[in-house]
C-alpha cells in the first residue's frame, strides 16, 4: 500500500511538472514569435510576415496609423528595402487568456542620420497572439514612441 502511495504521489508531482513546463514554454513561444516578426521586419521579408501573422492582421504605427495585413505586406516588400536598424526586444511581459497571448516588450535601436551622429530611439510595442490550430500567430501589433529623457 504505500509504494502505490509512493508511487502516485511521484506521478502526480511529475504531470504537475510536466504542466508547469509546458506553461512557461508557451510564454517563450510568444517572445520569440515577435522576434522572428521584428526580425522579418528589420530584412524585408513579407513572405516570412505572412507566416507570422492572422488573416486579419493589423498594426498601429506610432504615428497611430491603421494599417491591415495587406498594407503591411506591401510596406515590406524586397522592392521598398532600405536601411533598417538592428532591433532589441527587451522587458518582455507576457499574459496568457487561454488560446491568447498578450506581449509588451521594448523595442530599442540607433539609427544613422544625415549629418549627424547615430540617434537612438525606443518603443513600446503590444502585441496580441492568437494559438490557430495549435500554431501561435500575432493577430495585432501596436507601437507607442518612448520619449528620450530631458537633457539636464
């Protein structure tokens, strides 16, 4: 009687384990998904975007611009290539609804400006993500400018 005992207190520790890991799998899955998408923004790369998000995609420009799946797509065409600075994705938090994820990470780069020095920037980007047949896909991607500090 008790290595039964033993035995289903081991199981039941393992599957809570088990479940606990696969858990924080699913938030590192959502970091690097806006990572492979920054990343596939960053080289022009619309057929990788189209991998990465819904059929009903849309991103808020810092601008505060709409711009739907299609829009996107065309932005990042091979034929609009320019220069794009290396993106760091850093502070993510990440929440889990069921079969969505919410993401916001900071988004921080430098870029060269005519004439003068390299000029750094940040955003705050949200993401939501959607599981769609057991593959996760970004469904909305908004960006919010972080003021520079004050010079003092």
């Amino acid at each position: 009687m008790k290595f039964k005992t033993v035995l289903l207190a081991a199981t039941v520790v393992a599957l809570a384990a088990a479940q606990s890991h696969a858990q924080e799998a699913v938030p590192q899955q959502l970091l690097k998904l806006v990572q492979a998408y920054t990343e596939a923004q960053r080289d022009f790369e619309p057929s990788k975007i189209d991998a990465i998000v819904t059929r009903d995609f849309y991103e808020v420009s810092p601008l505060g611009e709409v711009d739907p799946r299609e829009k996107v797509l065309g932005f990042y065409l091979p034929a609009n290539k320019r220069e794009a600075p290396t993106m760091e994705v850093s502070e993510p938090s990440i929440q889990m609804h069921g079969n969505t994820g919410t993401i916001l990470v900071k988004l921080s780069g430098t870029v060269a400006v005519p004439n003068a020095e390299k000029r750094s920037f940040a955003f705050r980007a949200g993401y939501v993500a959607v599981n769609e047949g057991g593959k996760w896909k970004l469904a909305s991607a908004q960006y919010t400018g972080i003021r520079p500090p004050k010079p003092q």
